[in-house]
C-alpha cells in the first residue's frame, strides 16, 4: 500500500484542549503523533483487518427435524423401528412404554432450538413429574422437567446437564406452557488415538434464559461417575421416553 497522511482531531471541550492526531500508513503500519495542546504523544500501531459480514447462507441454513405432520425423521432409539410416538397437530408426544426417539441423521457440533409442552402431573413430585429429556450424540442430557414449584436435586431440574451442572436460574414455566430451548454445543475433540484432548462444551438457553454458559461437559451423564467413551464424530439427537405425556414441536438445527 503506497504511504498516504491520516488526519484526525477530536473537537476541544471547556478546560481540555483540542486531540489531534496525524497518521502516515505504509504496509499496513501506522506511524504519526498525537498532540493535546503542549503534549505530543508518538504513535505506532497497525491497522486492524476490515471484517467482512458472513451471509447466513455461509452457516447453513437450520434444518427442521419435525415438519409438522409425521416423525418420518426420526426412528426407534437402538433399532430401526419407526418412531411410536403420537403425532398431534403441529406436535408430537411421548408414548409411554414406547422408547425414546432418535433422528436419522447424526450431528456433530450444533446450534438446536426445540419446544417442549408438559403436562399438569399435581400428583406427582420430583422427577416424576412430566420428565423427559434431550440427550445430545445420545449420551449428553438436557434435563426436560416440569420444575415450576417442584422442588427436586439440584442438578436434575430442567435446564441441567443432568446430574452434572445445576441450571443458573429456575426459567420454568407453569405446565401446560410452550417452553423452548435453545442449546448451543461443541462436540468433544480428539486426537488420532481416540484420546479426548478438548471436552465438549455447551450453552443452553431455557425460554430466552441463559441457564448453562460454556459448560464443559463430564462425559456421558448416563454414567453414576461420568466419562468419556469412544464414539463417533457425528450421532443422532434423542428424546426420552420417560413414561410422561410430554409434547415437542418445532425443532430445528444448524451445524456449526
């Protein structure tokens, strides 16, 4: 880049002098002074890149794994039965004694947003009331729970990475609400002997709340002391069948 002179001032305010600034720019440097008044100042430095905007075609666009109408992309988690569960309108619901659910498609690391609807269970308490679960590469959950006036062990309300990381703050709604979360993850990285050198990570916000930031997940939250297993880059997303009518519409997802 040819040297070309670079001016600037900052207009003078009552008692403070005039800022003024004279820049020269070769090779992307920047050399020059600053003066306020008497005072001189030397000036070094470079000129930091323009950034460009990314399209939001350049992130992919969010693919949606419900379209309303049938679980054609979702089967029977360890099988390849169809998907039991029933189909309303517009959502889908737990069947009970059915098994949890998985997509066909497998996923790395992701941005997902999923809606979730439970049911008024009074008679119930604790982890017996509308429990379900979004368990990420199968082995990561995001605790589903009715957790409005439910008191239950700290890291098992909705929003925790269950059994692992208690949620920031109670963003539950009362039961029979839409809810939604919207679940940032950095699947784990590993070198070329399987061996885990940057765990996985995740950021969940619970109806617009932040409730995990950053977490840096323990392994596999199945495991009473959780660790890491060998397992695939990409895996399907599931939701639990944990005997309760609870509902999903909506569901969408972005790899990143």
């Amino acid at each position: 880049m040819p040297e070309r002179p670079a001016e600037g001032d900052r207009p003078a305010t009552p008692g403070r002098p005039a800022l003024v600034w004279e820049l020269a720019e070769k090779g992307g440097r920047l050399t020059g002074t600053q003066t306020r008044g008497e005072e001189k100042w030397p000036l070094t430095g470079v000129r930091a890149p323009a950034l460009q905007r990314a399209a939001p075609a350049a992130w992919g666009p969010p693919e949606p794994l419900f379209n309303g109408k049938d679980l054609s992309n979702w089967h029977k988690r360890g099988s390849d039965e169809p998907a039991g569960w029933t189909v309303g309108d517009g959502y889908f619901e737990v069947k009970p004694g059915t098994g949890d659910i998985c997509t066909k498609e497998t996923f790395g690391s992701f941005q997902l947003h999923v809606e979730f609807w439970l049911p008024l269970m009074a008679d119930c308490q604790g982890q017996a009331r509308a429990n379900s679960g979004v368990y990420i590469q199968g082995r990561y959950e995001v605790q589903v729970l009715d957790s409005h006036q439910n008191p239950t062990y700290y890291h098992g309300q909705a929003g925790a990475i269950y059994k692992q990381s208690p949620p920031l703050v109670n963003a539950s709604r009362p039961p029979g609400e839409w809810q939604s979360f919207d679940i940032i993850f950095r699947a784990p990285r590993r070198n070329a002997a399987g061996q885990v050198i940057k765990p996985a990570t995740i950021t969940v916000l619970h109806n617009g709340i932040l409730v995990q930031d950053h977490f840096e997940i323990l392994g596999n939250t199945r495991d009473r002391n959780p660790r890491y297993e060998s397992h695939p880059d990409k895996l399907p997303l599931s939701l639990q069948d944990h005997g309760n009518p609870v509902r999903y519409r909506n569901i969408w997802i972005r790899e990143l």
